[in-house]
C-alpha cells in the first residue's frame, strides 16, 4: 500500500510542478513582453536573436552619428547663410563708397560698417557647437580664426588643420566630408601660400582700407581702389556659394543616410520582434489554463481518501 501511495504522490507532485512551470513560463512572458528570456527557452532560436540585437545596436550607433552631424551640417549651413546676407550687405556698402556723390566723410564711415562686418565674419568662422568649433576641421578644439583689423587681412590664423571627418551609413557607403574649414571657406589659399582671388576676410579687408584711406589727394584715387575692392568681392560671393553647395549636399547625404538608417531599424526591430517577443494573448491563454487546471488538480487530490498503513492500525 505504500509504494501504491509514494507513486501515487510522486505523479501528482511531478504533474505539479510541471503546472506550476507552466505559470512560471506563461507569468515571465507577460512581465518582459519576451518568448525568449534565456537560452533554454528556445535554443535553437539564440544565434539568431543575438544576430539581429548586433545588427541593431550597428545601426543605432550610426543613427546617432548622423543624427549629431546633422546637427553640426544644420549649424554651418546656417552660418553659411548668415555670411551670405553680411556679403550682401557689404556689396551694397561698396556701391555706395564707390558713388562719387560719396563724401570722405561718409567713406571712413561706411570703413567702420566694414570693419563691423568682418568682425562678424570671423565670429560666424568661428561657430562652435558642444564646445567645439564646427569649422575647426581635425582641431576642433581650436579656435579657427582671431579678430585683429591691424594686421593685413584683419584677422590672425590660428589653425591650419584641414578635415578628414568621414561617415558610414547603415548601408556601409562612407561619406568622406568635403573640406569645410574656416580657412577653405573664408581664408581660400593659393598653392604658395597667398589668399586666393575669393578669399573672404582679405577681400572685405581690402575694401574696408579702401573706404577708409582719406589720405588721397584725389577723390578719384579712392573711389577706383574701392571700385577694384568692390570687384573683387564678387569672387568671395562665387568662393560662399560653392561653400554652400557643398554644405546643401552633405546636408542632402545626412538626410537620406538617416532615413534609411531608420528603416534599417524598424526591418531589423520588426524581425527580432517576430523571433523573440512574446503572443501576450496566448501567454494570457496559457496563465489561465494553468492555474485553473493546477487549482482542480489540488481540489481533486484533497477528496481522496487514500488510507496509510497507520488508517489500518487500531
């Protein structure tokens, strides 16, 4: 009689436990939201989970460099256009210094207004971001460019680092960032080392001495060396542009790179989603069942009348 009661108890201790593991798996899916908690839930399952978790956390990082250089193209784009209007406006103070209504008087004072200009010229070459200067190319750390109208040029060079920055979208294709300097956009070198014939700061320079310089004897003199200074300014508009092409295109690049990025995402989230994640209607399914049938199960085992060898002992 009692090995008749240890098997008995022992198939009902087994079935139990199984029940309540059941409740255990089914409770796990719902608390996570996952199928797949550890290894031993779906082995066969694991390598391939783990391959789509990879390729996300890849992809993740990507999106966030472009979506931070983004950022930075946004802010040189707009300082790009910033410089644009100031270019602008300092064709317009040309046209009025070159007039030969124009006073000497009214001269040094359309200088101070260039002089202003450049100044915020140099601001707008050094624009930081995060504490860095989004123009600083390889040394972002240094600060491009230095205001100083007493030297030739009016401004002091403080770096001559070009960029090597490149980027990798999700589909592997790398983006070697064109040069955006400082110095390539508002400085322009010749090959030996002398400012080139768009060269920004030296052509606004130029045209500010020129509206400045009273000491000529004749009227005249000044308004052709303000009407050369104001020539040459059409270069630096032709040197902004192609600054600003440049930046529309990367731009264009960035855009697109982050969309597919995202996409890349969401096909790779979707298709772990489907390998590893839970049906939360069944494990509510599967909760229900257990519990009601572990409920009976103990209900019907508490009516047996199962007698032990002391039920047979007076």
């Amino acid at each position: 009689m009692l090995a008749g009661l240890d098997a008995f108890n022992s198939t009902f201790l087994s079935d139990l436990n199984a029940t309540q593991n059941r409740i255990t798996l089914a409770n796990q899916q719902l608390s996570s939201g996952y199928r797949v908690n550890q290894p031993s839930d779906d082995p066969g399952a694991i390598d391939a989970i783990l391959g789509y978790q990879g390729q996300i956390d890849h992809v993740t990082q990507i999106q966030t460099n472009l979506s931070h250089a983004t950022t930075v193209a946004n802010i040189s784009d707009s300082a790009l256009a910033s410089a644009n209007n100031l270019l602008n406006e300092l064709t317009s103070i040309a046209a009025q210094g070159a007039s030969g209504t124009a006073t000497p008087a009214s001269r040094a004072s359309l200088g101070q207004q260039v002089q202003g200009i450049e100044e915020q010229l140099v601001a707008l070459a050094n624009t930081t971001f995060s504490g860095q200067y989004v123009f600083g190319g390889d040394d972002p750390t240094t600060q491009p460019y230095t205001f100083n109208w007493g030297v030739p040029g009016g401004v002091v060079r403080n770096s001559t680092a070009g960029t090597t920055v490149a980027l990798t979208n999700s589909d592997g294709d790398t983006l070697q960032i064109p040069g955006q300097t400082a110095q390539q956009i508002f400085d322009a070198q010749n090959a030996d080392g002398s400012a080139a014939p768009g060269n920004i700061f030296q052509n606004v320079y130029a045209l500010g001495q020129a509206l400045q310089n009273t000491s000529n004897a004749l009227p005249a003199d000044q308004q052709a060396s303000i009407q050369t200074a104001a020539s040459s300014l059409h270069a630096s508009v032709a040197q902004l542009a192609q600054a600003t092409t440049i930046s529309g295109n990367t731009l264009s690049w960035l855009q697109q790179s982050g969309d597919a990025a995202t996409f890349k995402l969401t096909t790779l989230q979707t298709q772990l989603s489907g390998l590893r994640d839970a049906d939360a209607a069944q494990a509510a399914t599967d909760l229900t069942t257990a519990e009601t049938a572990m409920n009976a199960a103990i209900a019907a085992h508490g009516t047996l009348n199962i007698k032990s060898l002391f039920s047979y002992m007076g």
